[in-house]
C-alpha cells in the first residue's frame, strides 16, 4: 500500500477548504462537527446547528466550555459576533425551507447516484428515529457526506444499491472520505481527487464499482 489515509482532522481541512465564503453550512454530529475547526482565515462560513443557533464558531479552548451553549449533539461550541439563537421549530424551518446552502452528514451508506443511509444499520438497540438528517439531507442546498470509505471488516460504504434504510434519495452530492473524494452524479460515480499514491484502477477495486475519471 503505497498511500497514506487522510487523518480525521485532514479530512475535516480538505471539506472546509470547498466550503465558499458567505455559505450557511450545518455540520452533522460525529466526524462532521471537525470542520468547525479548520474554516480558512478570513473566510465568513456561518454555521448552523439544527438545536438553534446560527453563527457558531470552532470549539471552545479547554476550560473555557459553557454547557449552555452547545450543538445538537451536545458538544460545547463557541459563538461568533454577530451569532444568534433561536426556537428549534424556526432551525427546523430553515433547514426545510431551503436556506442552508450545504450540510455535511456522516453515513452508514451512500450509493453511487446519491441515495443516503445514516441513520440506521437496523441492528437491535440502533437509534429508533432518523432525527433532523432527512431535514438536512434533502432541505439544504447540498449534502456532502464525511465518512471513512470501508468499513473495519474492508468492505465499501460506497454501493451501488444502499441494503440499510434510506435517508433521503439522490440527495447526496459529494462524499469526503479519508482516500478520495467521489462525485456523486445520476450516471454514477465521479473522482474529485485521491490521495497521492493511490491509483485509479486499485480505488475502483476497493470500492467495487466504476468510477469516472475526474
């Protein structure tokens, strides 16, 4: 294996690093609440988090938590000048409405035209309710998934058909992951870029399906 796998914070930097100024961006909870912390210098990204604030900013220095303010999966954040709160029904009404211009989701799935699986693997004892991600996925702008790309047994989260229930269809955009960063288009799969080292034929045999090239 002559390439080497983007770190979870590497990962976070190279999403945040497409993120355009002025854009209002919900980050999900998990891995996707990293790229808080790696918005440019001097680029304006106002952030929203589906429990009601807009304007959020990276995560507060140790010591310096406030537990009244955190984010929907009650982590403390910090909050820029100019930041608001609000009712959760007015985030959610903003999240429907089409206001958010990009959310970033972890996933459990993503098919190669974009069907999104990130709620439930069905397993005895998963989350019993898909929460505000169908909201996210299918109101904002875009949804762009930050994910590892193969599970801990090597198989693919990218598929061909998703086997897990559905979060939204065709809804997914782009998938970051800690290899590559894949298009998703109505023909399939498109490479955005990989990491260096890794080719195009092994990242088609480690994802099992056709890739376009970018």
């Amino acid at each position: 294996m002559g390439y080497q796998k983007r770190t979870k914070e590497q990962l976070a930097a190279r999403i945040a690093q497409d993120i355009p100024d002025g854009a209002y961006v919900n980050l999900g909870i998990g891995m996707p609440t990293h790229v808080a912390n790696h918005i440019p210098a001097g680029r304006e990204v106002i952030l929203h988090s589906e429990n009601g604030i807009l304007g959020m900013g990276p995560a507060p220095a140790e010591g310096q938590e406030d537990y009244d303010l955190i984010n929907a999966g009650k982590q403390p954040v910090s909050l820029l000048a100019g930041g608001a709160f609000f009712h959760h029904a007015d985030s959610f009404a903003m999240m429907r409405g089409g206001h958010l211009d990009i959310c970033v989701l972890g996933a459990f799935q993503v098919s190669a035209t974009g069907d999104l699986a990130n709620w439930s693997t069905g397993e005895p004892g998963a989350i019993p309710a898909v929460g505000g991600a169908m909201d996210l996925a299918i109101g904002a702008k875009q949804t762009w998934v930050m994910m590892d790309l193969l599970t801990k047994k090597g198989e693919s989260k990218v598929v061909e058909r998703c086997t897990y229930p559905l979060t939204g269809i065709a809804c997914v955009k782009r998938i970051y992951t800690e290899l590559c960063t894949l298009a998703c288009t109505p023909q399939g799969l498109r490479l955005i870029d990989a990491v260096e080292g890794l080719n195009h034929a092994e990242l088609e045999r480690l994802v099992g399906l056709p890739i376009a090239a970018a």
